[in-house]
C-alpha cells in the first residue's frame, strides 16, 4: 500500500460518488459503509487517521451510565445495541469490561443498583452480565487498589472497552476492503461549485504541495469539531454550530489499581463520572468537561484538569496518584452541538445531527465512537439522495471489520497479508516500557499508512497515550526504521524525531 501508488489512483481515477471528509470516527465509519454498498468512495484525511478527537477518547464502547441518568433512553438503548455490534464485527479490538461502582452509603446503594438494573434490562438481550450486590469484602477482591475507609459494598456491571486509534485504522483497512481509498495528510482546502451545488473538492498533498482537484457525486463534511469550518468553505454565512468541551485522561501504573476490574466513581464534585480502568498494562483515568473556544490540533490538558482527576482518584485509591506518578496526559475536544454561549458542556447533547445544505454538502456533527457505526449509515442514507446515487441496502450491521476472524477482502491495491512476524525485528520490543517492535513499525509503514513518527508512536501503537518518556526515548530507533522504509533523508529524520520528542514532552504532566 505506497502512498506514491495510491496518489496515482487517484490522480487516474478523479470522480468518486462518495467523497469524505475528515478521517476520524465518524468518516471512516462512512467510507466503509460507502464503500461496502459498492460506491466509488474516496476519505481525505488533513492528518493522519484518528488525529483529531478519535484518538483522545476514554476508550468505552458504553450505553453510558451518566447518560442513562440524564434520562436519555434512547441515545443509551442505541449505544448499547452498537456495542453488541461492535462486539461481533470487531472481536479482535472490542473486548467486555466488568466495572465497579464502589458505595459508601446504603442509600446510593439502592439507587445506583436500580439503575444499573435499568441499564441491564435496555441491553436486553444484548447484555453482557447482569449487574450484582457486592459485599465490602467482594468491592475489595475487584478493586485490589480501592481505600477502604467506610466503604459499605459496590455493584458491579459489565460494558466494554476498546483502543480507538486502533480501531481507526482498521476501518481506513476496512474501507480498502471493500474497495475505497483512503488517504492521509490529504487536506481539502475548499469545495468546487457547479450552478449553485457541490460537485467535488481541492485538496493538497501536504508532503509535497502537489494540488488536486476530485469530482464527487456527493461530499460528506465528517471534520469533527473543524466541520464548522467546512460548513463555511460551502458558505461563507453558514453559522457556528459545535461547542467543543475538553476531556483530559491521565495515564499512572497498574498497580495503582491492579486486578481487571475498572473503577466507576458515580459523581465527582462537579456532579460528573470518573473512570478508572485498566488499561494497555496501565491505568487510565479519566475525563474532564472544559468548555474550550479554539479547536487546536493538539489540546493540551489544564492544570486544573490534571489536579482535578489526581484529587478525585485519591479520594478513592488507597495509594495517591501524583504528577510525579503520570505516565502520559492527554486531552480531546468532544464535537458537540449547541451554541457556544457558555454554560456547561456536560448538559449539551452527545447524540448527532445530519444536514444537508442547500448545495447539497451533507454535514454531520456531535456523536459518539460507540455509535459511529449507526451514525454512518443514516449519513450514508442521506448522502445517496443528496447525491442522486442509487439507494442500496447498508450491510455494516454484520460486516466483519478488517482482520476480525470472518472478514472478507477485496483490496485492490494488493495489500498483501504478510503476517508481522514475518518481517524483520518481530517480537523485540524497541523499549523496554513499550510493545512495539521493529517489525510493527514496518509493518505501519507498508501496509497502515504510516507516514511519521508520531502515526507510530501515537496511532498503529498506542506508546505515547501509555507511556510519553518511553515513547520519546523511543522515537529515534522509529525513526531510523521509517527513514529506511519511506527513503527519508538523515535531514528529515532527525527533524521527525524532534517533532516527536518536542510533543511528547506536552504529555508529560511536569512536577507537582
Ligand atoms: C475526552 C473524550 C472522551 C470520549 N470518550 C468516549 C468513549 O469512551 N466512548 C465513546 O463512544 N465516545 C467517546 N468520545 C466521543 C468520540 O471520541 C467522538 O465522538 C469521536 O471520536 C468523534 O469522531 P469524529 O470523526 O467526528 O471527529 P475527529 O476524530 O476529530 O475526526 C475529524 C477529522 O477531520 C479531519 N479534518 C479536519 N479538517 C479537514 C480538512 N479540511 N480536510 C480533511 N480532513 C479534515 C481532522 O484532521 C480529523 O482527523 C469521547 C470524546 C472525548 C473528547
């Protein structure tokens, strides 16, 4: 899969029906959807896959229990019937997660056991355990870490959880599946018109400057919290619809909270949830709700951020994390929609919302990762009557997802199956702290469309999210190997890894 081959495909091939913009959650999940209705679909990504807030995510495929709370019945039925897809279609990344919501009053025992009951009864059929009673004794054998300090009980529940950059990539390899194309570091900088509709795109190959111009039936606008700024390249009027809101995740050693139950803290002081979950042999903590105004590229958690997740988890664990203890601090800007007139984000609502311009752009905003797949195919849906396409059946509900035992292939740029292993430097890992080894990064390079230091180090592999200081030691044995595989010059290797050094350095959370 050389990006060079890919480049003259779409040089060669300039009409799509489907064009996607944006390469996160939300415009993979269409582009496989497109693509596996059989239409000539293309996704132009500005960055790399999962740059933007798909990669930044507490990593719950979840009906979401606060939801539930707030009474929104029908975002979580929805939710949890797509986890009972996501499990099927995606076994090899979606895996069950037993949680434990720990009590301190008999009171919230008796409420927060009936809701979650509530939660089991809408799953239904599709649920993955009913929730039980625990004893202090029982909260504590699931939650070796937990204080026990006036703890009367627990109730554990089952949801699931995932790797989101992981399951980004799977769906850019799914939409090559079933015969897409899709490309990174490939930003559209504005939208064609003919008499008054939408009928492609400009984009720029941002290596090489090279200039594009693609034809498309329809253009669907998936640019997460930059859609706004789509909406305007189609009119200029076009008003602001999202209100971005910041979660920051802060990432501490396993034995902090060891055994493989997560820990559900049900309301923080900002009458919030926190998640404390087992994670890639580490512990991840987290989220915040911050209104934010500026959608950077690369949020950086607030300090008050950091504090508030390390205070609140040291109410609950026996031993206090510390700055000293943060392995990795990382933050994203959710795409929700409401206007941006202050106030707080956690009551705006996390479902999504389609539209169609009266040029025919078809723009969706808000969602969730555990919903990507629903959401795509009322996009895809819209997006064929906008475009005059001929309406045909959505198969996602039970299309294996790229690599999962029952999947298919049609891939015609020849990616080949050449196992990992395969590939020189298997099984080594290059740090001591990290999984990755020498023939994942070629692999990355070959055959996921890695393009720099950070794709590896962020997205094919999850180091910098685990562990910033490993990832940066890291970085230049990644660079040498993608120096050798891409043909980069000793030039753009070393300016690579002080790219990559310099932004891992931002997710480090500094001294207390
Ligand atoms: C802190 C936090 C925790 C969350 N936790 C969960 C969770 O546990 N479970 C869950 O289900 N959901 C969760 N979510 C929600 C979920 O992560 C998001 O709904 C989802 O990732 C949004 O995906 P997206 O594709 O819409 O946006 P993005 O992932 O941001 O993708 C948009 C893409 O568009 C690209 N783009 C922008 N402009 C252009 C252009 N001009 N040309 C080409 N491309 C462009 C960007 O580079 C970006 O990659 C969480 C969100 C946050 C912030």
């Amino acid at each position: 899969m050389k990006r060079e081959a890919l480049l003259d495909h779409l040089r060669k091939a300039p009409r799509w029906d489907v064009l996607v913009i944006g390469g996160g959650a939300t415009g993979l999940g269409c582009a496989v959807d497109a693509a596996a209705r059989g239409h000539r679909t293309l996704l132009l990504e500005a960055h790399d896959f999962a740059k933007g807030t798909s990669s930044r995510s507490t990593k719950l495929v979840h009906g979401g229990v606060r939801y539930l709370a707030q009474g929104r019945i029908g975002l979580v039925r929805e939710a949890l019937a797509e986890r009972a897809t996501l499990l099927r279609n995606a076994p090899h990344l979606v895996h069950p997660q037993r949680f434990v919501v720990p009590v301190y009053r008999q009171w919230d025992r008796l409420v927060l056991g009936l809701g979650l009951s509530a939660y089991d009864w809408l799953a239904g059929a599709r649920s993955l355990g009913a929730s039980r009673l625990l004893s202090p004794a029982d909260t504590l054998a699931a939650l070796p870490g937990l204080c026990r300090d006036g703890l009367v009980g627990g109730i554990a529940y089952m949801d699931a959880r995932f790797d989101d950059a992981r399951l980004a990539v799977t769906l850019m390899r799914s939409v090559f599946d079933h015969g897409g194309l899709a490309l990174n570091y490939l930003p559209v900088t504005a939208l064609t018109h003919t008499n008054g509709k939408v009928t492609g795109v400009a984009a720029q190959d941002s290596e090489t400057g090279e200039s594009f111009a693609i034809e498309a039936r329809v253009v669907i606008n998936a640019a997460g919290v930059w859609a706004d700024a789509i909406r305007r390249l189609d009119s200029t009027t076009a008003p602001g619809q999202l209100a971005p809101s910041q979660g920051a995740h802060l990432v501490i050693d396993r034995d902090f909270l060891p055994g493989d139950a997560a820990l559900l803290i049900p309301k923080t002081s900002d009458g919030r949830v926190l998640f404390i979950i087992p994670w890639q042999g580490k512990v991840l903590l987290g989220t915040t709700d911050t209104p934010r105004h500026e959608m950077l590229l690369e949020p950086r958690p607030l300090a008050s951020e950091i504090d508030f997740i390390l205070d609140t988890a040291s109410r609950y664990l026996a031993r206090p994390p510390g700055r000293a203890d943060v392995r990795s601090a990382f933050a994203g800007l959710r795409p929700l929609i409401g206007a941006s007139q202050g106030g707080a984000t956690s009551a705006l609502s996390r479902e999504h919302v389609i539209q169609v311009s009266g040029s025919g752009l078809v723009s969706v905003a808000g969602g969730k990762w555990t919903t990507y797949r629903h959401m795509a195919q009322q996009i895809i849906d819209r997006a064929e009557l906008a475009g005059g396409l001929p309406a045909r059946p959505c198969p996602t509900a039970t299309l294996a997802l790229h690599a999962s035992p029952a999947a298919a292939s049609n891939d015609v740029f020849g990616t080949d199956r050449s196992a990992v292993d395969a590939l020189p430097g298997a099984g080594i890992p290059l740090h001591p702290a990290l999984t990755l080894t020498e023939a994942e990064v070629r692999y990355a390079a070959r055959f996921e469309l890695a393009r720099d230091v950070e794709d590896i180090l962020a997205r094919r592999n999850l180091a910098l999210f685990v562990d910033a200081a490993a990832a940066s030691t890291a970085a230049p044995a990644v660079a040498r190997i993608l120096a050798e595989e891409l043909g980069w010059s000793d030039t753009r290797r070393r300016e690579r890894t002080a790219a990559f050094v310099d932004l891992a350095h931002g997710f480090m959370a500094g001294p207390d």
